[in-house]
C-alpha cells in the first residue's frame, strides 16, 4: 500500500465520527432536539437542569488539527436549541438556567 492511501484510510477513521466546527455550524437556534441529534450523532453524554438541558460531544475535533479538541454542547430549552459551540456548561442564573462558558473567543 502507498503512503498516501494509508495516510487516507487512517485520517478517514480519525475523523469520521467527530463533529467538527463545519457540522456544528449547521446547528441552529431553535431546532428541535432531533434535528440537532440527527447533524451531531449520538451525544456522549447530557445534563438536566429543570426544562434545560445540554448535549455533550466529548474530546471532539475543532478543526483540522488533532491536538485541537474541546467538548461541544448543545444546549435545550423546553426542548428547542438555545445555544452550541465548543466550551464548559454551567448552571448559571437559576436552576433551570444552563450557558456555555467558551474556552476561547467564539469568532
């Protein structure tokens, strides 16, 4: 096998199952639960917060880069999407409240 067909295989495997910043970016305020689901997959994990929930995809690729990774959520009111991106959820302001607090500027 060449160089370039295993550097394939092995990058297609990497990053095949990670959200990235271009899925993210189809996320939209106000979607339903599913429709969010159904762009980012399966969440790794998820927090309840009274009517509020957040959506966890763990340790996934921001961008093309494998050394830059950070948890992105998507967070729920009432079953709607209120906010997403890569960072640290919070309960903040109430315990129905959750906010995502950015790990850098979102640009």
């Amino acid at each position: 096998m060449s160089f370039r067909l295993v550097l394939l295989i092995l990058t297609s495997l990497l990053l095949g199952g990670c959200p990235t910043g271009n899925q993210m970016s189809r996320v939209n305020v106000g979607m339903t639960r599913q429709q969010a689901v159904d762009i980012m997959g399966r969440p790794d994990g998820d927090m309840v917060a009274g009517n509020a929930e957040a959506l966890t995809y763990s340790n996934r690729l921001m961008s093309g880069w494998g050394w830059d990774r950070a948890d992105y959520h998507v967070l729920l009111t009432d079953g709607r999407v209120t906010g997403y991106g890569p960072g640290v959820v919070r309960q903040n302001a109430g315990p129905n409240v959750l906010m995502i607090v950015p790990l850098r500027p979102i640009r």
